[in-house]
C-alpha cells in the first residue's frame, strides 16, 4: 500500500489539444508534471521548521509557459540537449545542418525542440508515462524517434525520471530536464542561492569556446573553482568563475567500474534545512546559475531602459535566482571522437534515468 497521493487534472489548452497536469504527494514533497514539454511545474517541500515553499521556477498557466523569455523551466529538452558547433553533425558519410536557434549555434534540440510539444501519455499506477513521436527531419535531424519518459514519487521523497528513446535511422539523442532549483524556495533570488552549499562528484570539465561550446579538451578542476568535490558555498565561488557570470559548465562525472547509476550531486541550503541530492546514469551534468536571467533593477548599474521582466508563479525572477543540475551527455559529442558515443542506431535504446532526493536536515 503506498503513501503518495496521486491525482490528474487539467492544465489548460493549446489549440484543439488539453494539457494535463500530475500531481503527486508523499509525506514531505509534493511534485506537478504537465504533458506540455514534460514539465516539472513544482516541487514543494518543507523547512525544518516544517514551512513549505515551492523551490522550482516555473509559471502558473499555458499561455505563461510559451512566453519567449521562458528559459526551458523544468522541461524535458531535446532531441539533443545543450550546445552544437555550428548545426553540423555528421553520421557516416552523410552531413547533416540542424536549426541554429542560439547565433550561429544549435541548442537544447531547436526552435520547436521537446519542450514545446504536448506529449501524450498513458498512467500506470503511480506513474505517468509520456511519449513523443519526433518525425524524420525535425529540426534537422534523420530518422523517426519514439521518447517515453516516466515520472514518479516514492515514498522516500525520491522522484524518479527515466527517457527511453529508439529511431528508425542513425540519429543522436541527448535528453535532460531542465529544472532550475532554489531550496530557499523559488522566488528567493539570488540572495539566497549565494548562501547554498553545492557538490558534485566530477574531477574534470570540458573546456569550452566564448560561444561555450566544448573545444574537446577536458580540464581537471582540481586546485580551479571548478573543484566542487569538496562542498562549497556557492556565493564564495560564483563571481570567480573565469571568462563569465557563473557556471554553465558540464563537469564530466566520476564513474564506478560499473558504469550504472552514480552519485551526481548534492546541493543543501543550511538556512532551511532543504537538501536535494541527484543520482544518474549520465557522463555528465550542465551546471548553470541562471547568468542569463535578467538583471535585478535593484542592484542593476547599467541601462535600466534594457531591463526584461521574467515573471512566473508570483515572482520576478532574476540572474542568478536558481541553479540547473542537467545531467546529461557531453555537449557537442556528435564532434568530437574523445566524447561519450552519442549515436542512436536502429535496435538499440537510448537510456537515461535520474533521481531527484529530497530531505530536510534539522
């Protein structure tokens, strides 16, 4: 007999198709998923006090969550997430040009990548199951691909995300979700997010461009500010990161000799209590800081005239406001032969599971 709460409801509509909402609860976190990009919409959790507070960005309609300045909240992004050089990708002797949605460069799957897509979806118990069918050329790439991904609450304040994918032709996949955390809650602001203690269990990072894209040569983080194996106060690191305005790195995981699910990375905020550890199978995982957030009026020196409004679920958010933890391929693997394989070819399954802990330390 379990002890997380289940219910379905409607989101909203978009077109002539309903977007459904999921909700589950166990005994200390509560998690939404909609069918629009496979969302996460929040999760929300108590203090050690026992307060509550929602501590994922995130938007309180449809109409909302297709605003431009939306920056893949808690979506489900590909067919390739993160960055590659140019659109180009190569299979065999044949090449292929991917939409170019950020400069001159392809990312998170394009202009209409997986998160802009209702999905369709079946339950099973206390799980959901949603699938997309992304068709042969979308956004450049070949072959016919099936995703399923699979959401879940246990009861040990767990939540459990698994994307299984299969193509018809030689194609690459790279899924993630694209959460943005603040355990001191969601409209806490940079302020707090200084305050969080971050680890992640990786010895090296790909070196990246001006443009971050990867450059194939891996740095080890070890006596750098990328040293995150040894916890650190995110607010003693964030400002030294060199050559930007925080962290949008991937650091490449430290892997057993079993190569299966691994410790990610821990993040804990001692005002609150809240602690989120992250568990995958993924090489790697994007460390971001939300730099391209927009600037706070409030601390804002430059042109004010320049300033955007991110607003969702009540708040404003601003730069540094949350931090993503994507685990994920290597970016720009496709290119790059000393990467993580990349490719999906006919027969076999593209496998990615992560696990989101959530705890509270009195």
């Amino acid at each position: 007999m379990t002890s997380v709460g289940f219910k379905e409801s409607d989101f909203g509509r978009l077109g002539p198709k309903l977007v459904k909402a999921f909700t589950w609860k166990s005994s200390n976190v509560s998690v939404q998923v909609i069918t629009y990009g496979a969302t996460i919409t929040s999760i929300q959790m108590p203090d050690k006090k026992g307060v509550s507070a929602d501590v994922v960005t995130g938007f309180r309609n449809l109409e909302e969550y297709q605003n431009p300045l939306n920056r893949y909240f808690g979506a489900t992004v590909g067919r390739v997430a993160n960055r590659i050089k140019f659109g180009k990708v190569k299979i065999a002797d044949t090449s292929y040009s991917l939409s170019t949605n950020r400069g001159a460069h392809h990312l998170h799957g394009g202009f209409k990548g997986f998160d802009k897509v209702i999905w369709e979806y079946y339950v099973s118990g206390n799980k959901v199951i949603m699938s997309y069918h992304s068709a042969d050329g979308e956004e450049g790439y070949p072959g016919d691909v099936v995703v399923h991904a699979t959401f879940e609450l246990t009861e040990n304040n767990e939540f459990l995300v698994e994307y299984k994918a299969t193509t018809t032709k030689p194609t690459f996949v790279n899924l993630t979700n694209h959460s943005y955390f603040n355990l001191a809650g969601h409209d806490a602001g940079a302020s707090e997010l200084y305050k969080h203690v971050v680890c992640i269990n990786a010895d090296q990072i790909t070196e990246v461009d001006n443009d971050s894209i990867p450059t194939g040569k891996l740095l080890p983080v070890a006596n750098t500010v990328f040293d995150l194996q040894v916890p650190k106060v995110l607010g003693d690191v964030i400002t030294k990161v060199p050559n930007s305005d925080g962290f949008d790195h991937n650091f490449c995981i430290n892997k057993g000799p079993e190569q299966g699910t691994t410790f990610i990375a821990r993040v804990y905020h001692p005002e609150s209590g809240r602690m989120l550890e992250v568990y995958s199978n993924q090489p790697g995982v994007q460390f971001y800081t939300s730099n391209f957030f927009p600037e706070n009026p409030k601390t804002y020196k430059g042109d004010k005239t320049k300033l955007a409004t991110l607003s969702g679920k009540g708040a404003s958010y601003y730069k540094h406001g949350a931090l993503c933890l994507e685990t994920q391929n290597w970016p720009d693997a496709p290119n790059h032969d000393n990467f993580p394989k990349s490719i999906l070819v006919p027969g076999e399954t593209y496998h990615h599971n992560v696990a989101y802990k959530f705890s509270v330390k009195n």
